[in-house]
C-alpha cells in the first residue's frame, strides 16, 4: 500500500464562510495544478504496471498460479481534496 500526499499551504486555501467545515482553494494555477499532478501519478503508476516486464513474469510464475489462480497485480486509487487526519496506521493517536 502506497500513500501520495500533495499538500496545500495554509496560504493557498480558506475556511468557506457559509460552510466552515468546507474549504475554498484559491484558484491560482500552480495550486490548481496540485490535483492534475495526482491525477497524473495515478496514470504513471497504472501505465508503468502494466508495461513491467518484471511484474509479467510474476503474472507467469507457475508457483503463483498454483496458490492464487490468475495472479496479477492490482491498485486501487483515491483522491481526497479537505481536511484529513494524518498519523501512523495503528496508532493510538
């Protein structure tokens, strides 16, 4: 599991006025960028998968398909823009 982070500073967004618990991001287009940047991460990372040669010979590997039929490997994506609560996984905190 993989987590990317792409953060905004406190200068680049606001509470929304009408809904405190929303925030506005300025529309600035470096800050605007930030989320076309993950997007792309998200396609580099997928493109790179499937064009691995190394990962091909997993999907190949005899040992593999004996304990789990048809392996290949798979990810999954999200993309959050708001308030997140960071720490490590597990922790009491």
């Amino acid at each position: 599991a993989f987590l990317l982070v792409w953060k905004y500073l406190p200068m680049e967004y606001h509470p929304n006025p009408q809904n405190p618990s929303k925030l506005i991001v300025k529309t600035d287009h470096h800050i605007k960028q930030k989320g076309d940047m993950a997007v792309l991460a998200f396609l580099k990372i997928i493109t790179s998968i499937s064009i691995s040669k190394k990962l091909e010979r997993y999907k190949k590997h005899a040992g593999l398909n004996a304990r789990m039929k048809d392996y290949s490997v798979k990810m999954g994506f999200g993309l959050h823009m708001g308030w997140g609560i960071e720490g490590a996984i597990g922790s009491s905190f």
